[in-house]
C-alpha cells in the first residue's frame, strides 16, 4: 500500500512501476531487467502480459458487454476466441459477476463496473497488479467490497501494489510505505502470512502467439462490431470522409486543369515568342497607338534574322479585319500576310491540305489557309480545298486549313 496526500508523488510512483513513464534517474529493476534498456514495444508487451491496472473510474467501453470488456485485453494479447470467452467467464467469476457478464455499463452499478475493471486487469494473469484508487468513486459499502476482492486475490497469490490517501485501507496491506514530496518517509509492516496459488494461474504451458491473420481477423470484426453499435454515427463519419476526400480531390483537380489551361494558352502564344511592333502616328493631336506606323520592312525581319543571335526564324506579317466570301456565305475574320516561317513562329500545325510555300511566295501566288472556324462558317461540312474564296474583292484558293488553335480565346478567334 503506497500512502500519502493528493500531490505526494504516489501515481507518479505507480507510473513508474507500470512503465507509463520513465525515471529521469535512479534504477527500476523489473525481474532482472533494467526498464531504462526496454524498447518501447517490450515495454508495451510487458504492460499487456506482466501488469495488471485498475483506476479509479472503471473506464469500460459502453457498448460492449462485461464479458466482452474483460476479453478486450485478451485480444491484444492475441489469445485464441475459445480460450479468451474461457478465462474471461473465469475472470468474472472470480470478482463474483458471472450472473452479469452479458450486461453493459449502464446496467450496471458502480461497484460492479469496478469489479469488471478488476476482472479486465487481472485476465491476462499479470505478475503485477497495480491500483490508482480504485475506491474513491465509490460508496463506503462498495469500496469494502472492492478491498475485500483485493484481499482474497492477494491471499491466492497476487501481487498487489495499491495507491490510496485513506489510511483506514492500510489495514488490507501487508505492507505500507508514506509518501511525502516525492519521498518515502515511512514504512510499516502490517501483517505476515502465506500465499497460496492464485486462482487465475495458468493450469498448462506458455499460449500459442495468435498468427498475423487471427489478429487481422480479430480487428476487422471488433471494427464492424463498433459500426454496427453505431450504425448513424458510423454512416455520418463515412460520408463526412467521402465529402472531404472528394472535395479535396475536385481542388486539386480543378487547380491542375486551370494550371494545363494556362499553360496550354502560354504555350499556343509561343513560350520563346518576341514581337516587334512598328511605332505610333497621331492624326489631328489623336494617338492612333502602336502598330499604326508602317515603318517596318520585310528586309528589316531578313536582317534581324541575320544578325541577331539565337534568333530561328523572323517572321514578318501585316494583319488586318476582312470580310471573306464563298458562294452566298460571308465571314468577318482576322486576315494576316505572311511568309512560311509563321507558321514556325507561331507553332501553328496544319489540320488538312498544305501550307504556303517560298514559290507561293516568289510567285505571289493568291493562296490561303482558313482557320478552323472561317471554314466551318463558309462551308459546312463540305471539303474546302482548292475551292475559292474571295478576300475583299480578290478571289484566293484555300490551300490547307489550320488546326484550332484557341488563341485570343476571349475574342474567339482561332
């Protein structure tokens, strides 16, 4: 029995013993083995199959029955279903509630929920049982009786190692050490005896270690045990999972497209694209704005071509607005001259037909490529290659149609 007031140092001690904490000096032999040198997966296991706890509130899950609260700790221990239902009736029985082992918490009164706390600790037959006050939530009556229980365990051969301020428990122990900041300042020995073999002992050998797939096995059903017991909540939860997975996926989505549109836009622009625009006049005092002098040549393009470095190809254009005709079909669309290496310039492919060629150009031959949208506009479904189309008032053969391009998409011209 470990004694003292609230602040002494008692449930630090009994952190100590149970390996919930580690000392920041001195030495903790457990057996023979320094716990300072435990890993912190032994340690787990020697909490699961060496210590038994008891608190002071029971902490008992309330959807499961008393008996399936005690064989909890069986299934970490990886004990097989026939043994497990086995030693926890066997457990239950020793605390006196084997007429109550198939009802919950909430059936329950409180010296029984701690009986089944007691039953859950000591299943596992641990070596150790240590107990936080475990009587101060409860009645007079029900906590003699709980003492009672830690007697008679004690008696068949429990290690007991208890934490209490109530002086009058003492008179359960053997043996009883007073705390005080932090420090044992007393110890009493209280009575000698001998004890027996604990009821709750193994009758046979080392258990079998429960295979990888028994515990897989053992998890998925204690799972579908919990969302059966909860049907609602466990519906809510997997639709609030579904939403958020799926919100988050439509973000990223929806960001990736944006930043492929852009880049699809930056790239149709050409990424190492330069352009040259002639000056500005101005009419009557009015700036008619950049591009409205025509003060470059195409010998200008041929000698930046030349003598600028890095430079692939310099491709001139005059651009303008005109109306384009064939048959009884019109059509307002941008209108450009240009040479072959435009289409260069500009990564322009060729959907059908055949692009303009130097000899075109030598010649001055009156040839044209349609965009996408001026040779749906003019023809329909129809083949426009080879066919005449008049710019204006001078008739052009369509030599190849441009693939859509989706250029200047606010304007839709393509």
């Amino acid at each position: 029995m470990i004694l003292g007031r609230s602040g002494s140092g008692k449930s630090t001690l009994l952190s100590l013993l149970g390996f919930l904490d580690r000392p920041s000096s001195g030495l903790y032999l457990f057996g023979e083995r320094n716990s300072s040198d435990i890993n912190p997966n032994e340690l787990a296991s020697l909490r699961n199959h060496k210590i038994g706890f008891v608190f002071q509130e029971s902490h008992l899950l309330p959807r499961y029955t008393a008996q399936e609260n005690v064989e909890l700790s069986l299934i970490y221990a990886g004990v097989e279903p026939p043994d497990r239902t086995r030693r926890a009736a066997k457990a239950l029985a020793a605390v006196g509630l084997e007429r109550r082992s198939q009802h919950r918490p909430a059936e329950l009164s409180g010296g029984e929920q701690q009986r089944v706390a007691l039953a859950r600790a000591i299943v596992n037959r641990p070596s150790l049982l240590l107990a936080d006050e475990p009587t101060g939530a409860l009645d007079t009556q029900t906590g003699r009786e709980v003492m009672e229980l830690f007697r008679r365990l004690n008696e068949a051969g429990q290690t007991i190692v208890m934490v209490t301020h109530d002086v009058d428990l003492a008179r359960y122990a053997d043996r009883a050490v007073v705390m005080r900041d932090g420090s044992i300042v007393d110890r009493v020995r209280i009575r000698d005896g001998d004890r027996g073999r604990s009821a709750l002992q193994p009758e046979d050998g080392p258990r079998p270690a429960q295979s990888k797939s028994a515990r897989l096995k053992e998890a998925v059903l204690s799972s579908w045990c919990t969302l059966r017991a909860n049907p609602i909540r466990s519906v809510l939860t997997a639709l609030g999972v579904v939403v958020g997975i799926a919100a988050v996926i439509a973000m990223v989505a929806i960001g990736d497209g944006a930043r492929r549109q852009v880049a699809d836009q930056i790239a149709s622009l050409g990424t190492n694209l330069l352009l040259v625009l002639p000056g500005s006049t101005s009419k009557q005092g009015v700036n008619l704005g950049l591009g409205s002098r025509p003060s470059l040549t195409q010998d200008d393009a041929e000698t930046i071509a030349r003598q600028v470095d890095g430079v692939q190809v310099a491709a001139p254009t005059v651009t303008g607005t005109v109306q384009v005709v064939h048959g009884n079909e019109n059509w307002s669309t941008l209108l450009g001259g240009v040479m072959p290496d435009y289409l260069l310039a500009r990564d322009w492919q060729i959907a059908w037909g055949e692009s303009i060629a130097e000899a075109d150009v030598r010649e001055a031959a009156k040839v044209a490529l349609l965009g996408t949208t001026v040779a749906e506009r003019l023809f329909g479904p129809s083949d426009p290659l080879n066919q005449i189309v008049r710019i204006g008032k001078t008739p052009f053969r369509v030599k190849g149609v441009l693939a859509a391009k989706g250029q200047d998409a606010a304007s839709g011209r393509d």
